[in-house]
C-alpha cells in the first residue's frame, strides 16, 4: 500500500514538472502551455565573429514543407560571401533547446541552443518532443546569391521579324501595349504586342500621311503624337483603334522635331515640346492643350542644339518634371555629344561641359534605369558603333562607361536607330531593331540581375 502510494506521487510530481516546463516554454497566444507532443522549432539563427553579417539575416520556418520543416533565409546573402568556419546556432523550440539531433549525412549529433555547428552543406535536423518519443525533421539551407545582382543579362528573345527589316521604324509603349510603327513599300504599317515577342499585324494606320517622320513618334501617357516632312502635326488618343487627327497648329508655323513631352507636376504645366519653324527661323515651342501655342518667333535654337537624330526621355528628378534631350544632329549638320534639359518646355539648358561626356553619337538610346541615365547604341562620327554602356548619376551632367560586366554580348550586333521600351514594371528593357548598314530585325531583352530577386 505505501509502495503504491510512493509511486503514485512520483508520477504526479513528474507529470506536474513537465506540465510547468511546457507551459513556460510555450509561445502560443491562445494557450497557456504547450502539449508534450510539440516537437517543432520555433525560432532559429546563425552568427559568426568571422561573417558579421550573418547575425542579421532572418531565417523563416516553414512548418509543412512537403511534410518537412524548411528553414531557410528568404533575403539571399550577399554575392560571394564566403563562410569557412563553423558558425554558432542559436533555437528555441516547444520543448526546450537541447532536443535538436544534426543527422546529416547519417550522423547523429546532438545540438545545443549557442553550439557551434559546420553549414558548408545543407543540414538535417531532427527535433524530439518532451514524451522523447514524437519527432520532426527539419531542412536548414542557408542561400547565398550564386550571380553578381549588379551584372547584366542580355537575351535574343526575337528574330527575323519582317516589319522590323526596315531603316525606317519606331516603336512606343501606349495603353500597355508595344506598338511598332514601319514604312514598308512606302506604306505605314502597325504590328502590336503584349509581350515584345509575339507581335500581330494591325491594320494600316489611319490618318497618318506616307511623308510621316516615323522616328519622330512619341508617346505620351494616353496620346501618341507625329509629325510630317512638311511640319504637320498628329494626334493619337483613341487607346483602341489606330485613329489618327491632324492638329489645327498656327499656319506660320511648322514642325521640325518633337523633343518630348512635359509631364504634369507641382506648380509645372505639362505638354508638347518641340521645335518648329516660323519666319524662317527655328525656335522652341510648347502647347499644353493643342490650341494654345507658346513660342517666341524672334528667339531662335542654339546653333548647336539637336533638331534630328537624338534621344529623348522625360522623367522626374528631386519632385520636378523634366525632359531631356541626348546626342544627335544640329541644323548645321554637326553630330552632338550633349545633353539639353527643360522644366517647362520654353527653355532649355545646356547640362554637359566638356569633360566626362560620351562621344556625338546618333541614333543613340538614352533611357532611365536603376535610378541613372543608361545610353547605348547609336553611331560615331567616324562610322562606328557604339558598344560602351555610358552612364549618368547626376541627371545628365556627367558621364561614365559602366564595367565589362554590364556590356553587352559579343553575339549582340551593335546599331544605330533601334528603339528602347520598358516594361511596366522598369525591371526590363528592349531593344528592339536598329540597323548596321542593314536592318537588324531582332529583339533582346536586357536587365540587372538585382531586379530578378525577389526582395
């Protein structure tokens, strides 16, 4: 009867030590205590005095992976860095932080919480509950970016596209689809896509004169404007069908060039930038609305300032719209290594000197990306071709040529006249036609590894 007794209070103090032990080593906000079958981790970390930054990174736990735990960094560390030594690993689970089995391998390693543990491999972990008998496995991986996330990829995603073997070709980016305009057999031809691989023939384009500048289209948030050799200026708004207007402008007056168009900001009024010719001169002009003009006929062009040839882009830098201008011919004939800029399409500012500045070029590419100007492509004055990367940090004022690791490919035919689009997104951009000599038709597809990652 006392030996019963005995045993009997022996069990109810083991049983009361373990329901306390689980209840102080719960996290669950709904319970007090944690059952004596809860063999799962609840939080997990590395450090290492030889990788500092190992300490920061964030390990999640994912419970049902396929039936076993993962655990695993969603961030990637950074590119190449190296851990030769052992790190401490540092855990907390339901049922305390000496219940960890390393089998890797088949070796059975019991894991302290603060141990210091060999992860040059992925590791198997096995973690027992307080009963010492319900188990779990757990996967831990830690991820190191495999590929430089500031180097470039380029791809031929298209080939041999008929509407693209032509010198005479644009393609824009409106109402979320790419539209490439070609003069083929003296005709205008519209070929559409939602990808920039697959493109579809449209019908020909309404309204837009065989004598349109097809180099000169641009696109402009809901609209698409064009002009003509004879200085008539289009309009485009209808998002559905290839719909041209023609704008009733000032009859003294005739379009030389689109610059680009001003977008709306504070205090700023967005429209049309252009040059025009009026009394024989060329001046600058701006509309907002199409029906009120602003140019001064008496205030000619900068003889050095780009009518044909260059590059435009707009964007916004520190809160305040701009539109600038890249490369490109002068009336003269002199091929243009500069930079213009506007903020309100009237006047327009010489940013480049006379260092740190790529060379004239035409037919060049200046866009934005990963918050700089790129410019790429177009043809030097001695009849070669661009392959440098030129880059800008400063708005345009300075210039560098980016590292071998962003260049392109020696398969990538280098060219004057392509078109450049991004996609919705700005992770990607296009490079879509050009020529050397000939019409290239093809389409490669560029972007930073960075914008690959999924943080």
């Amino acid at each position: 009867m006392r030996t019963t007794l005995k045993n009997g209070l022996y069990l109810f103090g083991f049983l009361l030590m373990a329901s306390l032990l689980a209840s102080c080593l719960g996290n669950n906000t709904h319970e007090d205590t944690y059952p004596l079958t809860d063999a799962e981790l609840l939080s997990f970390s590395l450090s290492s005095d030889s990788v500092p930054a190992l300490a920061s990174v964030v390990f999640s736990i994912d419970q049902k992976h396929g039936g076993t735990g993962l655990i695993y960094n969603y961030d990637s560390m950074a590119y190449q860095t190296k851990i030769k030594d052992k790190v401490i690993v540092t855990y907390t689970s339901g049922a305390g932080s000496g219940n960890v089995l390393n089998i890797t391998k088949g070796d059975s390693i019991w894991v302290k919480s603060g141990d210091s543990i060999d992860i040059s491999q992925p590791l198997t972990f096995k973690v027992f509950a307080l009963d010492g008998k319900t188990e779990k496995r757990y996967n831990m991986q830690l991820n190191i970016h495999q590929v430089d996330p500031d180097s470039m990829q380029y791809h031929r995603i298209a080939s041999g596209l008929t509407f693209l073997q032509t010198d005479d070709t644009k393609t824009v980016v409106f109402n979320d689809k790419f539209l490439a305009y070609s003069r083929i057999n003296n005709q205008i031809q519209l070929y559409t896509s939602q990808d920039v691989e697959t493109w579809m023939e449209e019908t020909a384009a309404s309204g837009l004169p065989a004598n349109t500048v097809i180099k000169g289209i641009q696109s402009a948030g809901n609209r698409l404007f064009a002009f003509t050799e004879d200085g008539e200026l289009y309009v485009r708004s209808n998002l559905t069908a290839d719909q041209w207007d023609l704008v009733n402008k000032p009859a003294s007056v005739k379009i030389k060039s689109i610059l680009g168009y001003l977008n709306a900001g504070q205090n700023q009024t967005e429209g049309l930038c252009m040059v025009v010719e009026t009394g024989g001169i060329n001046v600058f002009a701006f509309t907002s609305d199409l029906l009120q003009w602003d140019y001064d006929s008496a205030a000619s062009v900068p003889s050095d300032f780009p009518i044909s040839d260059f590059s435009s882009c707009s964007y916004q830098q520190m809160y305040l719209q701009r539109v600038s201008i890249f490369g490109g011919v002068s009336s003269d004939g002199t091929v243009q290594n500069a930079v213009w800029s506007t903020a309100d399409g009237r006047y327009w500012a010489k940013l480049t000197g006379n260092t740190s500045v790529f060379p004239p070029l035409k037919g060049a590419n200046a866009f934005y990306y990963n918050n700089e100007f790129w410019l790429i492509n177009g043809i030097k004055t001695d009849n070669s071709y661009n392959r440098d990367i030129y880059y800008s940090v400063d708005g345009g004022v300075t210039w560098q040529v980016k590292a071998g690791k962003y260049k392109m490919p020696a398969s990538y035919t280098p060219r004057s006249y392509a078109s450049v689009v991004m996609d919705k997104s700005n992770k990607y951009f296009y490079i879509i036609g050009g020529k050397q000599n000939a019409a290239i038709p093809d389409v490669w597809k560029g972007f930073l590894n960075k914008m690959e990652f999924d943080h």
